[in-house]
C-alpha cells in the first residue's frame, strides 16, 4: 500500500503575514516533493459479513407458524430473512420466499437442510440449532447472540437442561417458592395427556401441592416472567392441578411444544381447545432477553 505524506510549507508574503502551502504530488517551486512510502505486511480486509440472531430466529420458528397469518415477529425478520436466503441458496426454498417470516415453509425447508446433514428425530424439526445454524451461514452471515440449553441435569429428580434449571431457580427466587416438578424434559411417552410436549428439552410441570390460589398464580407469573409459557392446569381441563411450563426459544423442544408457544403468544391456554389464556398478564419474553 502506498501513503500518501502530506506536506505543509510556511513562508512570508510580502506584509509580513503568516500563510501555509498545501502542497501534494509533485513539487511547486521551492516545496518539497510529497513522498510515496510503501508499507509493507498490509493486508485488506474483506467486508464484514451480516449477523443473524440466533434468539430471533429461535423465537420467530416457535411463534411465526402458528399465528394464522404471514405477520413478521417484531425484531426478527432480518435475522430470519438471512436464513431464508441461506436456504434458497441450497434450493431447498423456492426464490423469493425470504420474506421475514419463518412459517410451515420455512420450517419445513430448514429440516430438509438439517436431514442434508445427517439429524434425525427431534434433531431435525425445522427448529434451529447453533451448530446447523453456523453451518448453513458459511460465508453468508455469522450468528450472534447463540442459544445453548447446557448439558442435562435434575431438578426435584426429574430430567431438565441446564438453562431450563437456571429459570426455575430464577422463577422460584421472584415467587419466594421453591419450584418442584412432577414432570421434567426429554421424557418420551411419559405421561399420554402431555401430548409429546415433554418429549423433547425446555418443558416441566410444576407441583402444586399445599398451594393456595394466590400462590398458584404467583407461581405463574413469575415462570412467565422469566421466559416460560406457563399455565395452571385444572381438573375442568381434564388434570390435576399443576403449572404446565414451556421454556421459550429452547433450541431442544418437541414440535407440540413449540406449537404451546406459539399459542402463548397468541394469547391462548396452549391446550387442543386454544381457549383464552386465563393466567396472569405479564410482558412476553424468553430467559435471555430477561437475563439483560
């Protein structure tokens, strides 16, 4: 690279005042010639490639396909649209299908691209995980804001990830209850009324037990607070009580989980009924957003 040194040249005028000289490129009576000085180990670098962000994107495929309409999820329709290209580019979405929203196409075209890669069950439900989401931006887009659910652990004995345990124990802290399950995650046909909703990562439910009403609801609103789709089932629902609690923008969650969500953010119970959601009104949010 060549640089390009500026010269200033001070001399009097005639009345004596001060004046300057800008002088570059070639020498003007008495200036001094500019000099081209080569540097050398200079490297260009190439443009920055665009950001997609994971969290958007994991919220925009649990919300988007269940909402009835094309509406674009606030915030998340330029991280999603960067997907969407990505997919187009490996023909597994039609041309100008990059528009924002990450419905029933999109999900299906992603776990096309995510059986191209070898992943099976709920590996491959269209639902995004870091590493396939990376793979598939390679020299297209980075991934900012990554989702990681953390190694299995236990809570009360049950099966949980490691951030969902980090949310119970939050949701627990803001109620002053300590949040015991009677069901944990990763729980494949365990109980037949759960629908499959605990088959993958992110879902629990919450005893109950000795609570008063006012307990139970406090229990709600604080596992809504921290990111969970959280309700209390009843016996005139068909079970007895406990909270049912889907941790939003799990990257591990079952399809049927997944579709809770989206009833959550419709404002609905998330049973086959798609009642009204009675529980408390909070600010929808997911546990890392909370975080900051």
């Amino acid at each position: 690279m060549i640089v390009n040194t500026t010269i200033w040249r001070t001399s009097m005028d005639p009345q004596g005042l001060s004046r300057k000289s800008f002088l570059r490129g070639s020498a003007i009576g008495t200036a001094t010639a500019v000099l081209s000085i080569p540097v050398l180990g200079t490297t260009f670098a190439h443009a920055a490639l665009p950001a997609t962000d994971m969290e958007k994107v994991i919220l925009a495929a649990q919300v988007d396909p269940y909402r009835g309409s094309f509406a674009i999820t606030p915030g998340c329709g330029p991280s999603v649209k960067l997907v969407q290209q990505a997919l187009i580019a490996k023909k597994l979405l039609a041309s100008g299908s990059d528009d924002g929203n990450y419905g029933s196409v999109t999900i299906a075209a992603y776990q096309k691209y995510q059986q191209s890669l070898g992943y099976t069950g709920l590996d491959a439900t269209g639902l995004p995980g870091p590493t396939s989401l990376k793979k598939l931006g390679t020299d297209r887009y980075t991934v900012s804001r990554v989702i990681t659910v953390g190694a299995k652990t236990t809570v009360s004995g049950k099966t949980v990830n490691t951030r969902t345990k980090s949310m119970l124990s939050e949701a627990g802290k803001r109620a002053g209850i300590t949040m015991s399950l009677t069901q944990g995650s990763y729980n494949p046909g365990g109980v037949d009324a759960s629908a499959g909703t605990h088959d993958g990562g992110g879902v629990v439910d919450v005893s109950v037990s000795g609570k008063s009403d006012a307990q139970m609801t406090a229990m709600v609103k604080a596992l809504r607070e921290v990111g969970f789709a959280a309700w209390h089932r009843t016996p005139a629902q068909g079970f007895a009580h406990h909270i049912h609690a889907v941790a939003i923008c799990d990257t591990d969650m079952s399809p049927s989980a997944q579709a809770q969500v989206g009833d959550y953010y419709r404002g609905r119970n998330g049973l086959a009924s798609h009642a009204a959601d009675d529980g408390p009104k909070v600010t929808k949010t997911y546990w890392e957003e909370y975080l900051r």
